[in-house]
C-alpha cells in the first residue's frame, strides 16, 4: 500500500490550518506585554503585602480551627476561582466575534485584541485578588490556616497567569481562528 493510497484522516495535524501564532505582530510588543506583566506582578505584590503585614501582626500565629465565617471566606475563594476562568472568556468572546470576520489591517486587529486581552486578563486576576485579600482579612480576623490556603491557592493562580508574548500570541491565534 502507497502512502498515497492511504485514506486522509482530517484531524491529522498537517491538515489542520491554524493560524500561525508567531506571526502575529502589533505595534510595541515588548510595552504591551511588560505592561500586562506589571498589572499581574502588582497584583501579586500588594496581595503578598497584606498577607506578610497580616502574618507578622499575629505573631505569626496559626490555629487549625474552622469558623462559619472562615469557611465562608475558602467557598467564596472557590466561587472566585471558577470565576476567574469563566468570566473573562465569556467576556472576551463577545468583543472577538467581530474581529474576527473584519476587513480591517492586521496590525489593527491584533492592537484590538490585545486591548480585549488586557481587559480579559485584569477581570480574572480581579477575582482571585479579590478572593485572596478576604481570606488575608479572614486569617488577621481568625489566625485560622484554612484562609491562608485559600490565599496561598489564589496567589498561585495568579502568578500562573502573568503573560509572556507567546501566550499573548497563542490567545490572539485561537481567537483569529474562531
């Protein structure tokens, strides 16, 4: 049997067209990119802020106890993180839909979805800040670990999420494909 007699299979990965995700250009790469990474790393920063002021005003202090409001704190924490990564694509979904039948340049869509990523990108940092800053308050309140957890979890996934230029590119490729 020929390799050409072989039946086509339309998942094999040299069938697929995607759009190539290093090609994508935009005015001020480097800016934009650092920029992102400093909203991030500034999110990051005052959490990691609060919670060491928070840590050393207790004596760094730590019970295993849970209170209603304690655990309070770690489901909303949870409902946060499910949010952080809901939200922001339903959001950036509907601004992308367009774009990607436009007639418009390619560097001005890519500038498009760039802004339409940064927002993405703040709403879902926005959550897990939000979420990590109640448990800090939960565990000055409390001196309960389980706060501490959710925070530490929330912290985590935000420093996940700092950017680089590829992963910037790759989020403009799938959407371009869509």
């Amino acid at each position: 049997m020929n390799p050409s007699d072989k039946p086509l299979n339309p998942f094999e990965p040299s069938r697929i067209d995607p759009v190539d995700s290093t090609n994508i250009e935009w005015e001020n790469q480097g800016a934009s990119v650092l920029n992102c990474q400093i909203i991030v790393a500034a999110l990051c920063m005052g959490m990691l802020t609060f919670a060491g002021v928070s840590l050393y005003q207790s004596g760094f202090q730590v019970k295993l106890m849970a209170t209603a409001t304690t655990l309070i704190g770690v489901i909303a924490a949870a409902g946060a993180i499910v949010m952080s990564f809901v939200f922001p694509p339903l959001v950036s979904g509907l601004s992308t839909s367009r774009l990607s039948s436009s007639q418009e340049p390619n560097s001005e869509i890519a500038r498009q979805l760039l802004a339409v990523y940064q927002t993405q990108l703040i709403l879902g940092c926005a959550f897990l800040e939000g979420a990590g800053f109640l448990n800090v308050y939960l565990y000055k309140m409390f001196e309960s670990i389980f706060p501490l957890v959710a925070f530490a979890i929330c912290l985590a996934l935000l420093v996940a999420r700092i950017p680089t230029k590829a992963k910037i590119q790759r989020w403009m490729a799938k959407r371009l494909q869509h």
